[in-house]
C-alpha cells in the first residue's frame, strides 16, 4: 500500500520532467 501512492506520486513528478523539457527544447 505504501508504494502505490508513492508511485501516483512519482508520476506527475515525471510529467513535469517532461513538460520542462519540452518548454526548453522550444527555447532552443
């Protein structure tokens, strides 16, 4: 049980990885 939400938790973390590297492929 107390890995599930820590997985919720890692997923918007990685979502974010991933809008921050696509603001700044569109920087470049």
């Amino acid at each position: 049980m107390g890995n599930q939400p820590e997985k919720a938790l890692n997923r918007p973390k990685e979502d974010r990885s991933l809008k921050v590297t696509t603001n700044m492929n569109i920087t470049t």
